[in-house]
C-alpha cells in the first residue's frame, strides 16, 4: 500500500530488549496528524489529519479520529480541493481535551485561491462553522500552529 496511514508504534525502553509493537490505528489513507497540544506527551484520545478520498485525490477530506471510541468523522472536500494541515484550537484555556476548532486552509482549484476553514473539531461531519476567503493563494502543504495571544513569545 503506498498511502499513509495512521500507526502507534510503542518502544519499551525499560526492557533495553529492542522490541518494538506497532498497531494500525485508523485504516483511512492520510498525513499530518495532529493532537490538541495541550495533551502533548500525556494520554489523548482527539487526532485530525488529512485524507486521501481515494486514489488521485490527496488531501481530499479531513478526518477527526477518536481513540476512545475508535471511529472516525469525516469532511470531504470537492473534488478539485486540497486541504493543508489542520491546526486544533481549544474553545479556552480550560475547555477539555478536544473541545474547540479545528482550522485548515484549503485549495480550491476550481476557483484559483485559498480559504481558511474552521470546524467544530468534534463534529467535521457538520462541515465548517466559518470561511474566510483569504486574499491570495497559500501553497500546498502549508503548516501551521496555534498560539494563543495570552502565551508569552518567549514560550516559542
């Protein structure tokens, strides 16, 4: 299979065996995944990342993966729409896990220029809450995160 795909690898390091176990997580095709970084290094159960609608069409829809219940939330993009990476924004400071935004700037091909999408993180089934058409055209596989104006520069 030459798509990506959602994997856990697990290293124990406390045996010094070199063992390695890996499991497929989310069988659907895709790239960038990303956690609410809040929860960066500690137990999570949100993940969204880009995937692949099907063959020929990359970064053709984006995927909300839930770790608890083990199924995904899906929006597909139109066909001629790429999706960058999406960036999770927590609803506040003290919003749990998962609760917030989820932004994604988008190609659309169709009309030469760039959006900025933004879903309910938990519910991308709904499609976006909010567009905003962006003044010119981002480049494909744009990366991004968020930092919240209360966080001090030096933090970065």
């Amino acid at each position: 299979d030459v798509n990506a795909s959602l994997w856990r690898w697990t290293f124990n390091l406390a045996a010094n065996e070199g063992a390695v176990s890996r499991r497929q997580l989310c069988a659907l095709a895709g790239e960038f995944p990303r956690i609410d970084e809040r929860s960066a290094g500690l137990p999570y159960c949100h993940m969204w990342f880009v995937g692949d609608r099907d063959e020929g069409s990359p970064f053709s829809r984006i995927v909300h993966w839930d770790h608890q219940t083990w199924q995904a939330d899906v929006w597909n993009l139109p066909v001629e729409d790429c999706a960058s990476e999406g960036v999770f924004v927590p609803r506040s400071a003290t919003a749990p896990e998962g609760d917030g935004w989820l932004l994604s700037v988008v190609y659309r091909g169709n009309l030469g220029r760039s959006d900025l999408l933004v879903f309910d993180a938990c519910h991308l089934h709904q499609g976006p809450v909010a567009t905003v058409e962006l003044p010119h055209r981002v480049p494909n596989g744009f990366h991004g995160n968020w930092i919240d104006a209360a966080t001090p520069l030096r933090a970065w």
